[in-house]
C-alpha cells in the first residue's frame, strides 16, 4: 500500500476488477512531476499479477519525434502474432514499425492495435500501463487513445499516466483521475519512512517545501548533510518546490559534468537510454561506464546491459541543462557520429548542434518530416520542418518550409502551432505562389474553425494569386471558397466564384477538372444556378435549359469514393434540396466505405455530414444517428468546429423527432455555441429548425412559430437562402397551429415557389402547406396530391397522414379520419418519431377509435445507435471481423452488441437476420 494514496489505489483496483470479469477499462492518471504517478502504476503492476498479463511503455522526451515508437514498445511481446491480423491492418504495422517499406496509415494502424490487443486478450486479460504519456509520439498516442476509446466486451486495460505542466496530453472522451499532493499527515508518514531520525525543525520546513509532493519528500533530503538532518546544522536559506527541483538536480550532479564529453551529459543529449549509442559517442567505454556508475550509485539513474533510465526525467533535465552550450552541442555531435546516417535520429542531433544556417541539416530534415508524413507522423513532420525552417539557408526557403510546416500541424489538429507558424512566415513571403499557399492554408483553418465569410475572402485572395501559376490549385481554391460562401449564406459572394472559375476554364483547359472549349467550368454552371435561386425564388434560374440537361449530371462530380481526401463539395443538405438525394446517397456511402476501408478516420467528418443529412430527411434514423454521433467525435478530436456545429445541430434535429427533448436542446445550444459567434449560418439554421421542432413536438406551436420564425420570416436573424426552404413546412404547420395562419401565407408566398430540380419531398411538402392553408375541396385535393408523390421521406409522409387525418375528423368524415389516422401511427411509430405516433393515437381515440395499434414482431427501435450499424452489416453477411474493420470495434465488441441486439429483435441467431432484420433496420 503506498501512503496516502487509499482512494487512487481504490479506482485503479476497479480496473483489474473489471478485466478478470471480462470487461475493459482505462483511466488517465494526471498529476505534477513527482506526485506518485509511476509509485500508482508500479501498485497496479504488482496487483494485477500473475492472473492479469501486464505490458508496459514509458514515453520517452527525445522519442517523441519518432513516429510509432511507444506503439513499437508496447507491443513488441505480441509482434509475433501480426501475421494473423487482416492483410491491411497486418501490412500497416508491419510499414509503422519499419518492417514494410510502405506507407503506414496511421488509422489503420490503430485498428490493427485494437485487433491484436483484442485477440491477445482472449486468453488472459491484458493491461497497459503507459507513464510519461506527455512524451509518447503523437502517432502512438493517437493509437492508443483510438484503442481506449473504442474497448468494449474485450478484457483490456489501458492506464495512462501523464504529468501535468509539460507537454499537453489531451485524452478526450476518457475518465481522468488527478493525482494531488499527499494530506499533511500522509505526508508525515511518508517523510518519517525515509527518515526516521530528523529533528522536528527540519521535519517541519522539509513539509512545507515539499507541499505534499512524494518525490520533493524523498529527494529533498539528500541534498542536506547529515548534519543538517539532525538538526545540528543550518538548512539552506531557499529549499527548491517541485517546480524548483531541477535546481536541486544540478547541485547533485555538479562533480559528474565537470569533464567533457561526460557520459551523463551524453545520456541526457540522447534521451533513449540505448547504452550501446552513448557508449559508442563517449568513445572510451571504460570512463564513461564508471561514470554512469558512479551516477547510479548517487540514485540518479538505473543501469542494466542494455539501457539506462533517470530516476526522474528532472533529473535528466539537470544534467543536460547544467552543462554549457558548448559541451551540449558537442555531445549532440558525438552522438550524431554514434548512430547510422540513415536513423532519423542522427539528424534530430545534428539539428539539434548546428547553431546558424545549415543547408544540408535543412534538407535532411525536410526529408525526415516527408517520412514521418508516410508513417502517420503529421505532429513530427511538423516539428522537423519548423526546425528546417530555423536552419534555412534563405527567406524563401524559411517561408515555404513554414507554411509546409502549417500545413502539418493543422493536419494534426494543431490550429493555434499553424497559425503561429503562418504568423511566422508572413513577413519572410515575397512570391505570389508563396503567398497563394499561405492563403489557402490560413482560409482552410477559418472555414473549418471559424468565420466562413473571412474564410471566403482569405480563399479568393489565395485563389486569385495563383490563377495564372497553378489553375488547378487555384480551381480547388474556389471551390473551397464556394462552399465557405454557402455555409455562410452569402449568395452574392457564389455567384462571384462562378465568374472566376468561368473565367479559369478558358484561360487552361489542358488543367484537371477542366475541358477545353467549354463555356464554363460545370462547378461555375452550378454556383450560377445556386445564386439565381436566391435572386429569384418564385421562378426558374437563369439558364434553365443548360441547368435541366446538365445539372442533374453534377452530383456525379461531387463525390469521388476513389479519391480517400475530403472533398470541397457538397455542403450539407445541398444534394437533398437540389433533388440529387437517391444519385448522391450511394456515391455518398460508397466514399465514405472507401475511407473506413483506408483507414482515413480524418476525412470521415466532411463526407459523413451530407450522408448524416440526407439520412436524416430520407431515413433511416438509427443508421443517421450512428453516423451522426461517429462524424461529431472525429470532428471533435480533428478540431473541426464546423463540422462538429452542423452535426451537433442535426443530431438535435433527430433528438426532437425521436421525443427525446433534453438531448435536443442540449445538443442544439451547443452547436449554437460555435455557430454564431463564427458566424455559421447554415447551422445556425439547422439549429433554430431543431428547437423549433422540438417546440412543435411537445404541442408549443407558439412557440415553434417563434423559434422557426427565425429562420422563415422576413429579416429573420437565423435565415439561410436555401435551408429555409426545408425549414417552411414546419414553419406554416406551427403557424396554423398556433392560430397565425396569416404569418404562415406569407412565408408560403415568399420562399414557397418551386423550381426545376426540386424533388418528390420539397414537392410534397409545399402542397401540404397548401393544404393546411386551404378550405374544403381545395384542401382535400392539396392532401391527395401531397401523399401522392413518392415517398422518399416517411416522417414527412406520416405527418402528412396525420393532418390529413386531422382535417378529416374536423370536417366529421370520422370513418375515412380513422384510416387515414392508423396510417400516420404506423408509419410515425416505426420509424421512431414517438411524439407525432402518440398525437396520432390521440386524434384516434378522439374520433372514437380504442383499439390498440398491433405490436411489431421486432423492436427496432429498441436498438442503440451502435448496435443498429452492427445489425445492418451483420444481415449483410459480414463477419465480426469485417464488421469490426469498417466500424473500428474490435470483433469481441462486434459480438457483444449482436449478443445484446438479438433479443430486442427478436431473433436467436445472424442467420434469422436475412430473413427479418435486414430490410427493418435498413
């Protein structure tokens, strides 16, 4: 038992309890250097054994530029079991750790981590321990967070353990437990552990200098005399705090630095502990293993044949920072000299002596950072070409390799370092084509994290300075803006970007993308066409003929499943109100199969969010939701923003569909929250249109018309040029509802007309307004032609039953009220929307019918989001482990939400799933 530490012991014994029951679990450990971290770990080491095998990593500072190292180091015990895994997943480790020459997908990696831990663990449960995570490289700590996050029925623990005030090591989605300092009277204990004979004057001041900290109370005292200890001899006027320990370090380890090429002072430059490297720099073995000895015995360092380990990486500090520049860059060199001129680590070192410009450092590291591309490394691409960008012989070459630099750290979701880095090089720019890129970057932060509008503008700058240059490039610039401009409602600025691309086309049509001798660029024919509905909303659009032959052809240009990358278009509900739903819906899930395939978890956010759309008004929402909430989590982790405000707001969109209004309103203030101070406005359009049905949904039209009003009135704050039009059915049923029909007409009037490319559910759902605003014959005929259309949206066709049924009663045709009634109830209670199925009942029972709605062979909508997926794959006929490869769970997990989603359906086995399953939850 360690002193002190009762309730940190308690919750990590949970986790080995939960590991030999089956289940996972992890935990991040956070707390000061010093605190107790690694004691807490070394406990749970000895807890666990011998019924719970335990494998074990430490991050490692000079280590955190090399891609995979930690995962390498965690997993070398299973290495022998890679062969098993599926062939991607096998080839992507085997590429992380350098035994394939190719490229290692890092999400790929990660999954294979998951596979191999999962089916280690069948055997005997697993636990990871990971301390000094702060140091872990940014591509091993992305996998094993993915693996963390994504343990389920496998018996697996992971416990991190990572100090607070060094480098971030964010963990979201994970439970945290903060290690502080120790009470006074644990403290007590601690220190009279140590030192039992000291005088009570010397007991209370090293207290009070330590404050708590466990390593300040073992450490301090060896820097007093035993003198000092006893109380015969004065303390130092100034005793070091936990911040102030490497101050201490540096008194101890004074005598050791005092020669040159000292092997501490080489241990400390090469911060591995690889014996053989800092024994090759030291050049004679035999001095320098007496002087690692003699630090050993000083309990600064362990020793064995092969590495050595600080006591505590303050220590480590106080050696390499105790020494002068001189002999720190010497050592440097030396172990530049000790290691291959093919290890990455010979250049870190040589970059890390060279003190003024150095071409060939320089270029050595751009090349590194190329490589850590390769591997999954983005945040260690990042790092090595900023170190590039300080070596660069010339401003120019400093500026590119910045904004190269940018590039990468916004990749890895680094926005404030990329900026920084851009800051950097703005002053060094002096070539359009330099600038252009620089552009591009900056724009492509804002319109994921902020402002759309100042994204819009950032992005025309970039595009216009690299017209003539690079026409291509300048093209994906434009359509970048473009997308920026529709996101924050800016028509006018659409129709600008359709001139330039038009203008574009002509000036290099040998460019991809572009045909010769076209009129314009179809993107331009489409923008075009997009700005004149805002012009005119009541009419045709300009150019209606070339629009009707050719636009129903450009959705096929939108999507490329061959192409893993993100691409510019379409915005979110643009194919559903342009009637490209059912031709975009396949490319849409074939793209984004392609990317869970590759691994590309980054690129999932931007192509999942127009699917999640159109799931969300076509269906299914137990499909929508899966994918919804999936796109919201990467979003998050990738930072971003915007993504993450437009499916928040669609979630709560399904939330107040589904009855569940707690969850609407939370998740619909949250994507408000960053949509309208960055200016989002199509989701700050989605959210009003989630709140207003939410409003609609618990019987409060008055409100719902206020909230919709937002979006459909004129000079509403929350309007979008086209996302109201979807929007205004809800708006005139409130309207209606709540008595003001007037208000509702003219919304109608306004915003109501219909254009070519509408589709069945825009059609249907004008006429319903109609209707609702209508009387007798009118209205009847309005309601027939509405239900008439196809029905691509069964919520809109079950609320379209419901006030046709309404009407019905109201005009006493009860016994054709009713079977229009029992209709809505069914249709509206299976797909889910709980709160239209039960006003449907009600209105029933009004018209006098108590006979209760027949039960479903199978629940479906019992199922969780997740376990829906895993249903719909499994009636496929996917095996675990192919489920599992697309959704990022392991096959234990797989199995473990068959074995719960089973009895809710009904079924005993995945073969009954053909037969029932798969047309119900698909």
């Amino acid at each position: 038992m360690l002193v002190g530490r009762e309730q940190e012991e308690r919750e990590l014994t949970r986790i080995t309890a939960a590991l030999r029951e089956g289940r996972s679990g992890s935990l991040v450990l956070r707390g000061a250097a010093g605190i107790g971290k690694s004691a807490l770990l070394r406990q749970l080491r000895h807890e666990a054994q011998p019924d719970v095998t335990v494998f074990g990593a430490v991050g490692v500072e000079s280590e955190a530029e090399l891609p995979f190292a930690a995962l390498h180091q965690l997993l070398l015990p299973l290495l022998g079991s890679v062969g098993r895994l599926p062939q991607p997943q096998s080839v992507a480790l085997r590429s992380a750790f350098g035994l394939q020459s190719t490229p290692a997908d890092r999400f790929l990696v990660a999954l294979a981590a998951l596979t191999l831990l999962s089916e280690a663990s069948r055997t005997t449960p697993l636990l990871l321990l990971v301390d000094d995570a702060q140091w872990l490289d940014a591509p091993s700590a992305d996998a094993l967070l993915f693996v963390a996050r994504r343990l389920g029925a496998e018996a697996v623990g992971i416990v991190f353990a990572a100090r607070d005030g060094s480098r971030p090591f964010p963990a979201p989605g994970l439970p945290e437990l903060h290690v502080g300092p120790l009470a006074p009277a644990a403290a007590t204990t601690l220190l009279a552990r140590h030192l039992p004979r000291t005088a009570p004057a010397t007991r209370d001041r090293l207290l009070r200098a330590a404050g708590g900290n466990p390593l300040a109370l073992t450490e301090l005292p060896l820097a007093l005399s035993r003198a000092q200890l006893d109380g015969a001899a004065a303390l130092p006027e100034e005793l070091p705090l936990t911040e102030r320990l490497q101050r201490l370090y540096r008194h101890r380890i004074s005598d050791l630095l005092a020669r040159p090429g000292n092997a501490c002072l080489l241990a400390a430059a090469e911060g591995d502990g690889e014996l053989a490297v800092i024994l090759r720099a030291a050049g004679d073995t035999d001095r320098a293993m007496d002087e690692l000895a003699a630090a050993e015995s000083a309990g600064l360092l362990t020793l064995d044949q092969q590495r050595l380990r600080f006591r505590h990486p303050l220590v480590r500090s106080a050696f390499y920072q105790g020494a002068p520049l001189s002999l720190r860059r010497a050592a440097h060199i030396a172990l530049a000299e000790a290691l291959d001129a093919g290890d990455d680590r010979h250049v870190w070192h040589r970059a890390a002596a060279a003190v003024g410009p150095d071409q060939q450092v320089c270029h050595l590291l751009a090349e590194t950072a190329a490589r850590a591309r390769c591997t999954g490394g983005v945040a260690t691409a990042a790092k090595a070409l900023r170190r590039a960008a300080a070596l660069a012989p010339s401003p120019p070459l400093r500026a590119q390799l910045l904004i190269d630099a940018a590039d990468c750290a916004w990749t890895a979701a680094q926005a404030t370092e990329a900026e920084a880095l851009l800051k950097e090089a703005e002053p060094l720019v002096d070539r359009p084509a330099l600038r252009a890129r620089l552009v591009r970057v900056r724009g492509t932060i804002t319109h994921a994290s902020g402002d759309p509008s100042i994204a819009c503008v950032t992005l025309l700058e970039g595009a216009r300075l690299t017209g003539r240059s690079d026409p291509y490039l300048a093209r994906e610039t434009l359509a970048m803006a473009a997308r920026s401009a529709w996101v924050a409602d800016d028509p006018g600025r659409l129709a600008h970007v359709a001139g330039l691309l038009e203008r574009l086309a002509t000036t290099d049509g040998n460019r991809p993308g572009v045909q010769r001798g076209e009129s314009s660029d179809p993107l331009a024919r489409h923008l075009r066409y997009l700005s004149g509905l805002a012009a005119d909303r009541t009419t045709s659009p300009p150019d209606s003929a070339d629009a009707d032959d050719r636009g129903a052809r450009i959705p096929d240009t939108w999507i490329r499943p061959e192409d893993p990358r993100p691409w510019v278009w379409p915005p979110t509900f643009l194919p559903h109100l342009l009637n490209a739903t059912l031709p975009l819906r396949d490319n849409l899930q074939r793209a984004v199969d392609t990317l869970r395939r590759n691994g590309a978890i980054g690129a999932l956010p931007m192509s999942l969010a127009p699917l999640v759309a159109l799931q969300m008004v076509t269906g299914p929402w137990s499909e929508a939701t899966a994918h919804g909430n999936e796109a919201l989590a990467l979003a998050l982790e990738t930072g971003q923003l915007g993504a993450a405000s437009h499916l928040r707001a669609m979630l709560a969109w399904m939330a107040a569909a589904q009855g569940d209004s707690a969850r609407c309103q939370l998740l619909a203030r949250e994507s408000l929250d960053i949509a309208v101070p960055r200016r989002i406005a199509s989701a700050v359009t989605l959210g009003h249109w989630a709140l207003g049905l939410n409003s609609l949904a618990e019987r409060r039209p008055a409100h719902a018309a206020q909230v919709l009003g937002e979006v459909c009135a004129e000079g509403g704050a929350a309007g979008h040029f086209m996302l109201r039009r979807l929007v205004l059915p809800d708006y005139v049923e409130a309207g209606v509802r709540a008595g003001e029909p007037r208000r509702a007409e003219e919304a109608l009037r306004r915003i109501g007309g219909l254009h070519p490319h509408d589709g069945p559910h825009l059609i249907a759902a004008r006429l319903r307004c109609q209707a609702l605003l209508a009387q007798g014959d009118r209205a009847e005929e309005l309601f027939t032609a509405a239900l008439d259309q196809a029905d691509v949206s069964p919520f809109e066709t079950g609320r379209t039953l419901l006030l046709y049924g309404e009407w019905l009663r109201r005009e006493r045709r009860i016994k054709f009220a009713r079977k229009q009634l029992r209709l809505a109830e069914i249709q509206l209670r299976r797909i889910g929307a709980l709160p239209w199925a039960r006003l449907a009942r009600m209105e029933l029972a009004a018209a006098g019918d108590r006979a209760a709605t027949p039960a479903r062979a199978a629940d479906e909508s019992a199922l969780t989001a997740r376990e829906h997926q895993v249903v719909h794959l499994a009636a496929q006929g996917l095996s675990n482990g192919e489920i599992g490869a697309r959704l990022f769970l392991s096959p234990r997990t797989v199995g473990y939400h068959l074995y719960k989603a089973f009895p809710k359906l009904g079924v005993g086995s995945r073969a009954e799933l053909r037969g029932m399953a798969f047309d119900e939850v698909r």
